[in-house]
C-alpha cells in the first residue's frame, strides 16, 4: 500500500533542503500536521515541504498528526490538482491523533 503526501507547495530551495536532510539524519522522521482528503486518498500537509522531501530522499517514515481542513471546498479542489505535480508517495506514514 503506498501513501500519497501532498506538500503545500513545489518549491523548495535546495540549500535549505540539504540543511533539513542534515538535521533529519540526526533527529529522525519528522512529525506534520496534515489533513485527511478522503475523496482524493490523500494527506495534505499544513507544513514541512522541505521536511516531506528529506524524509523520502533518507527513506524515513514521516508522522502525520491529523487536522482538519480550514479553507474552502475550492482551495481543497485546486490541492487536490496540485498533488498530481508535487505529492510525494510513501510506502507507509504513521498517523498520531492528539
């Protein structure tokens, strides 16, 4: 089963990125709020773009806790598209409610 993370948005800058991967290394997976898009099948992270791709470049199980959704149904429509150019797939994210 493979998970599909959707980060707020594609760009990321690359020397902050490399910053992120080191400090991963050493602290470990990182933990997102993210929201749920049962109709899409996806998690739509509130934060960590930079953190989503260093946890897949090291291989790292991300933590998601669940959060709802706070914007309109077409902010929702236009993530959804976003996710077909930026998401990232996961083999497996673990999901923390609080």
């Amino acid at each position: 089963m493979t998970v599909v993370v959707n980060p707020l948005h594609g760009y990321y800058r690359p020397d902050h990125l490399q910053h992120v991967t080191e400090e991963m290394r050493r602290l470990g997976p990182p933990v997102l709020r993210a929201c749920w898009d049962a109709a899409a099948g996806i998690w739509h992270a509130r934060e960590g773009t930079h953190r989503l791709r260093a946890a897949k470049a090291l291989g790292l199980v991300p933590v998601l806790v669940p959060v709802p959704w706070r914007r309109s149904p077409a902010a929702r429509e236009r993530a959804r598209h976003a996710a077909v150019r930026h998401a990232h797939v996961f083999d497996r994210v673990e999901v923390h409610h609080v």
